[in-house]
C-alpha cells in the first residue's frame, strides 16, 4: 500500500539574527521544522517533531525544492 503524499507547506517568521530567511515548515496543521538560510547548502533545520522516515524523506525533498524556487 502506497502513502499519502505528506502535506507540507511553509510560512515566513521573523529573519535570524543573521538576518537570513527564515520559515517554519508545517505537515497538515502541525509545526515539523524552522529552517534558517537560503543558500541550500548551508540551511540549518530544526526539528520540532519526530517524523517517520517516508515524512522526513519528503521534507527533505519540499525544502530543496522551496529553496531552488527562490534562487530564481
């Protein structure tokens, strides 16, 4: 049995004291990351809550994904 694809979505929080981007990462309504920069090979993410390993893969995948998408 195939899953469901995760739901994730992003909002904007206030800059770092670095003053890089920052933005939470939410699956459905719950908070599973903040993630700090924009340079994808340096983004700090901070977990906020365990995730099974299909969930994390597609986190992963979600936050290379939104990061490219800025770069343009």
């Amino acid at each position: 049995m195939e899953e469901k694809k995760p739901n994730f979505h992003k909002e904007s929080i206030k800059s770092s004291h670095e003053n890089e981007p920052a933005f939470n990462v939410y699956l459905d309504e719950l908070l599973v990351a903040e993630v700090r920069g924009n340079d994808p090979t340096k983004l700090t993410v901070i977990p906020m809550r365990e995730l099974n390993d299909y969930e994390e893969d597609k986190l992963h995948e979600y936050i290379e994904s939104m990061v490219s998408d800025q770069e343009y």
